[in-house]
C-alpha cells in the first residue's frame, strides 16, 4: 500500500496569472474572478485559459471510455451530463427556456440562507455530483471550464475521489462507509475560463465528485490521468488490444499534432469521423516521414496489428511501418516492414512472429493520417507482474 497522500498544487502561473487577486480573491473583493457580462461578438473572445501541462494526458471522464455523470444534488437550471461533452460549450445569448437562461453545462439553482435574517448559504452549503470515470486510473490533473459562466459561476470549486470496485449506484458511492479524498480543496475558480489543478499522488480512482461552493454553474470537466487496468481481467480477457487507452495503452509523443491528437489512435470503438484519429499537416521536407510513438501497460507479447483509415480518404497516411522496442532505452525493430494503405480501410496484418515489446512507434510516409491501431496480444509473464504490482501499489 501507498504511504503517499494525494495533494493539489493549483497552476498559479497558468491559472491566475492574469488575475493579480487569484490567490486570494475574495480577501479584498468577491467579485474579483468574474468575467465581464457578453458584449457580443465571439463569445470566446475574452475567455481565459492557461497551460496545463497534464492535458496531454488521456481524459479518465472521457465518454468514449465510458464515463459518466451518474448523479448531482441540483441540476435545475442545466443537466449535469453536459460536464463530459467532448466539444467546447456553446452560447446562444437569445437561448431562454421555462426555467430561465440555457446553458451549455452543470448550472445549480441559487442558494438561500435559513431564513431572512440569515439570507446567504452557510459556509459549508455546496452543490455535488458525481463521475464514473471511463477508466480507472491515477489522477494527475483536474480542469474546471467555466466557459460562460461570467457572474454565475461557483465561489470556490472542490474534487474529490474513491475507489469502489464493480458497478456502484449513486446510493452505494454515498454510503457512509465509503472513503472519500480531497484532491482538490476548496479553491477560488474564475468565471468563463480554464481552471486547471495539478494533482500528485498515486492513488487508483472509479469515481470523482464535483463540489460547487456555494452554487453555479460550471461548463466542462476534464479529469486527466494514466489508466491502470486490472490485470486479472486481461488475463480473463486472453489475447487483447494491448495499446488501447481502456487496457492502458498511453501516447508518449509525435512528430506532428497539427489537426488533432495522435492519441486518439488508441481509443476504443471505431473513428465516428475524419478528426476522431490522427491527422498531421503535409510533410515538405523530402526524406522525413511523420511518426506517434506510445508505451504498452507493461511488456507485451504483440501477436497481430490492426491499422485503420476510417473516414481518411484523400488524406490517409501512404505508406505504414511499425517499429517496437522492449525497454525505455532497448534497440527499436522492425514488426511490420513499410506497407502500402489504402484510404477508409482496415488493414490486419497476423505476425510470422509475436512481437515482445513495452513501447512501439508507428511511422507515416511521408505523412497523412490513421484513424484507429489495434495491437492483439498479451502481456508477458514479465509484463503481468509488473502491472500487478502497479495495480497494488495504487490500491486505496
């Protein structure tokens, strides 16, 4: 078991580095995060954001994991499932329902005091909800979008999380018995933007809960991090995708981000359209090629290869080669030699030979895009120690 207690260092050089009053805003005035009320125009034009190192890190309350907001104390004004919408949100300023304003996000009515002579919320009064995250995993980053949300955005935000194994209900996460952190304590937030906390620690987490305090409305939660799958079930599973992001596959890094991220090659499911897979710009340098490389869960022994084009067609990478390596610093080999693809297909390829590798790197020639890889195999005797230890070791 982990002696390490998790613990959230705000990005106070992307966070608030605009904001002179961030670190303490409500010391001198409580209005200091607002943004100003929409004038017009791009709605983002004056939306603020910062830079997160952790986002380059797979979304653990990505939809297309399986994650899910499975419950929230409030949610008059807008549903809590907009938390987990992959696109940014969207303002219509002429957009009014029954209820009053809509809003693309999580938006909690307003609170009220115990009576007249008490009108304000108590101090502890705060608004929750709760995730499933897609794929279990450590932690390492929290961003709380407030895209919007000028003057009716949360006070200060909290997260917490636990570790509950199966397939809880909300009744069960709100039990008594269960356990939950703070990784994030309550922090100030800013009104329509990007507020990002880095979380240490190395706790493996099912479910995350969303504090607003007191009320409001918050447009986007991303929660980043590094999956770490149950090896007893890759065992019970066989042969598997040993380079999806479900069973722990992680994207380390790539020649070219132009168009989107290389790491969407190794998310689960079929490409939904041409921008769901890895798209680069048109390589002009002669005698260079584009390439992504990533990391297996653990050392894994590669028996087939699936590359995908899906919805690629005039832009589809010309030619593949894969290369593997066993070791952070072993000598890279050949697994598939350069071989020719064609536009929107699925190419399989059985190998003479499996493959035992921990990282693999996919080249492109001399550029172009691939939607989905798939790598069937399993982990090694070797590799499944590994990945037991690490599941151990962050076990709550």
């Amino acid at each position: 078991m982990p002696t390490d207690k998790n613990q959230t260092e705000p990005d106070t050089t992307a966070q608030h580095a605009a904001d002179p009053h961030a670190a303490d805003p409500h010391a001198a005035d409580p209005h200091a995060n607002d943004a100003a009320p929409y004038g017009g125009g791009d709605p983002y034009a004056d939306y603020r954001t910062g830079d997160f190192p952790f986002t380059g890190l797979v979304d653990l309350a990505d939809r297309r994991l399986g994650a899910g907001v499975i419950a929230a104390n409030d949610e008059f004004f807008a549903e809590r499932e907009n938390l987990l919408i992959r696109e940014p949100a969207v303002f219509d300023p002429e957009r009014f329902g029954h209820k009053g304003k809509i809003m693309d996000g999580w938006e909690t009515r307003r609170r009220r005091g115990a009576d007249a002579a008490h009108p304000f919320p108590a101090p502890e009064d705060h608004d929750w909800a709760i995730v499933r995250l897609g794929a279990p995993g450590i932690i390492r980053g929290v961003v709380v979008d407030t895209a919007h949300f000028r003057g009716n955005y949360p006070q200060r935000v909290s997260v917490q999380a636990t570790a509950v194994a199966g397939t809880p209900g909300p009744g069960e996460l709100l039990a008594d018995d269960v356990k939950w952190e703070e990784l994030v304590p309550p922090s100030p937030v800013r009104g329509h933007a990007a507020n990002g906390f880095k979380v240490t620690g190395g706790r493996r987490y099912t479910h995350l809960r969303i504090r607003q305090h007191p009320d409001g409305g918050i447009a986007r939660l991303r929660v980043h991090g590094e999956v770490v799958p149950d090896p007893a079930w890759l065992a019970a599973l066989g042969t598997v995708d040993l380079i999806s992001i479900l069973n722990g596959g992680t994207y380390e890094d790539a020649s070219d981000r132009f168009y989107s991220s290389p790491a969407q090659i190794i998310l689960p499911g079929t490409s939904r359209k041409m921008d769901d897979g890895w798209e680069n710009r048109r390589r002009r340098v002669r005698d260079t090629n584009d390439w992504v490389r990533f990391r297996l869960p653990a050392q894994g022994a590669v028996r087939a290869v699936e590359i995908d084009t899906a919805y690629l067609k005039g832009n589809a990478a010309g030619w593949i080669g894969l290369q593997g390596r066993d070791g952070g610093s072993g000598d890279w080999f050949e697994i598939l030699p350069r071989t020719r693809l064609q536009p929107d297909t699925v190419h399989r390829f059985v190998l003479d030979a499996e493959a035992v590798v921990t990282h693999v790197r996919l080249d492109a020639y001399p550029d172009g895009g691939v939607a989905r890889m798939r790598l069937h195999g399993s982990l090694t005797e070797a590799g499944t120690a590994e990945l037991t230890r690490r599941h151990q070791e962050s076990g709550a």
